[in-house]
C-alpha cells in the first residue's frame, strides 16, 4: 500500500502500530496517544499525555499488557491476529 512503511509480521505482533499524516510511524502505547486528538474527548486525554513522565509510564504499562495478552484468553481464539 502506497505510503505506509513495510513491517515485520514480528512488528506487527509486538505492538500497535499508527501512520501518522506526515509519514512517521507510532508504536506500542505513542500509536495510542498520537490518535487521541482524532478521538472524542481525546484533546483532554492529550493534554493529560503531554505531561512529563506519562508517556514513559505508558510505554510501560503497554509493554505489560502486550506481554500478557494472550493469558487472558487461554483456551480460546479470542486474541487471535489472522
């Protein structure tokens, strides 16, 4: 597809990934909060964002959950990518 960039399936697997308009690609829990401002009440999570230290704290919290992803659905094809 014409301007988005060529990821991995491991990529892809890891994290969320977000195109942003000027090209540039977010990942993890920064894809979460760079599409805030296109979500409703997202101005006001945005700002809550911007504050120092969140966004490392959400990098995280991300990589907590990714983690733990598929525990939560153990027995079932509930967080299946395909």
């Amino acid at each position: 597809m014409a301007g988005v960039p060529a990821l991995s399936e491991a990529e892809l697997e890891e994290a969320l990934h977000v195109v942003l308009p000027d090209g540039r690609v977010a990942r993890g829990a920064r894809g979460i909060l760079a599409l805030l401002p296109w979500l409703r009440g997202g101005m006001v999570l945005g700002a809550v964002a911007n504050v120092p230290g969140v966004a490392p704290l959400a990098d995280l919290v991300y990589r907590w959950v990714a983690r733990r992803r598929h525990d939560r659905g153990r027995g079932s094809d509930r967080c299946e990518l395909r």
